[in-house]
C-alpha cells in the first residue's frame, strides 16, 4: 500500500503515509539533501554545542526555555521534563495537579 503514489481517493492518513515513506526511501533525495534539514532544525535551536565551534556558540542567545520551546514546536514534546497531570478531589472539588 505505502509504496504506491498517493491516490485522491486515500484518506488522508493513508495520503500522508504514503508521502512520508516515499520520503523516507528516496535515498537519492536524502543523499542531495544530506545534514541539511537537521542543521537548519538546530541552528534555529541554538545550535548543538557538541558539535559546533567554540566561537560559534553562545549559551547568552538562547535560554534553556527557548531550546525547550522549539523543540516542543517540533515535536510536540517536553525535552527537558514531563507533565503529568493529576486530578485531586479535596472534599470538595476536583483540582488539577501538574508536576
């Protein structure tokens, strides 16, 4: 099913899976594109201070709170931590706990 092109008549999940595994197995495109996509993804981030120059990192441009940001906007993920909320019932109403 993946392997063939995306048909106007697919639902849209199948659509878009189709799409993503096309993506996923052009090996010439990936190739062409190489790190591209993901450095442009961290440099947006802050850069990744492992990987970059000294004198191309500067811990003042970005918070920790802007890096965890982004990638939550990417991912749709907490990096650094998780919430977990929890209902309480005090007695007398029900209350929502994060943390």
């Amino acid at each position: 099913i993946l392997e063939t092109e995306p048909e106007p008549t697919d639902i849209l999940p199948v659509r878009q899976a189709k799409k993503w595994y096309g993506a996923c197995m052009d090996k010439e495109e990936r190739e062409k594109r190489g790190i591209k996509p993901i450095e442009s993804i961290l440099m947006q981030t802050g850069g990744w201070p492992l990987a970059m120059d000294l004198v191309e990192w500067s811990e003042d441009d970005f918070s920790w709170q802007d890096v965890e940001r982004n990638y939550f906007y990417i991912t749709g993920e907490f990096t650094f931590y998780i919430l977990e909320p929890t209902w309480i019932y005090n007695g007398e109403r029900s209350v929502n706990k994060i943390g």
